[in-house]
C-alpha cells in the first residue's frame, strides 16, 4: 500500500543489495521534501555550516578530494574543457562556502550562481550524474563530518546534481 501523502513505494532490493546512487539520492530528497530535520535540529539556533565545519580549509579539502576524483573519471573529466582543473576547484569552493553560510566572495567574484545556467553548456545525463554524485559523496564521507552535517551535505548535493541533468539517459 503507498502512502497517498507521498510517493508511490519504490520495490524492495534483493536481500544484502545496497542501494545505488539514484536510490540514495531519491531517499535524500524524499526527507527534505517531507521537512525532515536530521537530529531533530533547529537551523536557526545552530552556527552555519561553514562554521560548524571549520571554515575554508574544509571547504578547500572537500573539493580537492571531488577533483582528485573527477581527475581521472572517464564519464566527468572530458566536461571540462581546461586541462588544469584549478579555476573549476576555485569557483566550486567559492560556491560551496558562500552557499554553506560563508563569505559571499563567490557572488562578489562572479555574479549570481546560477547553476542551471552555467551548465547548459555541458551535456549532463544520469551517468554524469551518478559519477559526479559519487565522487562528492566519498569526498563527504571523507570529510571527518558528524551524521548529522554529512547527511545535510549528502542531501543538498543529491537535489543539486539532480537538478543539474539537462540530457535524456
């Protein structure tokens, strides 16, 4: 039976299956959409993410561990057209901290974010997707975060690389 509030219940996996990005990043979204509050926290009584974190530096290290990987991925790494990733690492560790509760540098820097736009360029499908997913979520997980912090990461970068397709398959 589904639950009419929400949407309808997805097939249960083979016993001792995980779940694949796409499952993950359904679930993510799936508690963001219902309100749900991870650790039943109160945002505006908790300091930024950007502080809680520990500031630039962790930013810096985050995207340093995503473009290692998107480095050498066959799917990710020919969407970017500069041999140096540097100016890529720059601006999406820009994003991120202003995004995060940081400096508003990025803005300052180079205008509105928007993402949608400065992507449409580059033909993002769900293999792109997964593998851009993928490489931010082991960056994440490598990041020494609380449950909490990691799954509010993992659920803003699951909706956002969603977002972000803008080619069938």
């Amino acid at each position: 039976m589904t639950d009419p509030s929400g949407p309808p219940a997805q097939p249960e996996a083979p016993a001792g299956s995980r779940p694949g990005p796409a499952a993950e990043r359904r679930l993510a979204v799936r508690a963001v959409a219902k309100g749900d509050q991870p650790g039943g926290l109160d945002p505006a009584r908790i300091a930024s993410m950007y502080e809680r974190v520990g500031g630039r530096p962790w930013f810096v290290a985050l995207v340093d561990r995503f473009y290692d990987g998107v480095a050498t991925d066959p799917v990710l790494r020919p969407l970017y057209p500069d041999q140096d990733l540097t100016a890529a690492r720059d601006h999406l560790t820009g994003f991120l901290i202003q995004y995060w509760g940081g400096p508003m540098t990025y803005s300052e820097q180079r205008g509105h974010p928007r993402l949608r736009m400065r992507h449409v360029p580059f033909a993002i499908g769900a293999a792109e997707r997964d593998a851009w997913y993928g490489h931010m979520a082991a960056a994440v997980a490598a990041g020494g975060l609380t449950d909490d912090d990691r799954e509010a990461f993992l659920t803003y970068f699951a909706m956002a690389s969603d977002s972000l397709v803008n080619r069938p398959g």
